[in-house]
C-alpha cells in the first residue's frame, strides 16, 4: 500500500532544503528507490516537503538507510527534527503516479 510522509520544518530556508535534497536524492534528478513523488515548497514560515513510497517500507528503508545517516552530517542543513505526519493512502490519483 502506497505511504505518505510530510514533514515541515518551521523556519527552514529553501538553501537548507537544497543542501540536504543534493545529498539524500539521486544526482541524476530521479527518486531514490522505492519513492514515487516528491514536492518541496516554502508554507507558514518554514518548508514544508511532501512525498509519497512504494509503502511504509520503503520510507523506512529510505530514512533508516539514506535520509538519517546523510542529513545528520548536513553543514548548515535544518537544525531539528520536522514536524512530521504520516499516512497509508488508499487512494492516489492520477494513478500513474503509483506506475499504474
């Protein structure tokens, strides 16, 4: 089942968003394994950024083994953790996004 996760960092600048993003997704400007969307965009004062897995596995594959190494060691990327939410989707449209 398709997983969603967004997660907002209140005061976060669109230049700390880029460091981080050039570290953790691929450079060819393709998803890391197992994503199928991501949006980033600036929202009540800090950046909010919105993607959507393959499943919950995925996420947790993608922030265990990627996101969490990487971002840790980020010069001047966010200062703390984001408020985050999360969500099984039981639907998706268009549906392509979920290669179908």
């Amino acid at each position: 089942m398709a997983y969603a996760i967004s997660h907002f960092w209140p005061g976060g600048t669109e230049e700390q968003y880029e460091r981080e993003i050039r570290l953790v997704h691929p450079a060819d400007g393709s998803l890391p394994a197992g994503q199928l969307f991501h949006a980033a965009g600036v929202a009540d004062g800090g950046i909010y950024i919105f993607a959507i897995h393959e499943s919950k596995q995925s996420w947790e594959d993608f922030r265990d083994n990627v996101l969490m190494p990487i971002a840790s060691q980020v010069v001047d990327g966010f200062p703390a953790p984001p408020v985050e939410r999360d969500a099984e989707l039981f639907h998706v449209w268009p549906s392509h996004i979920l290669g179908g």
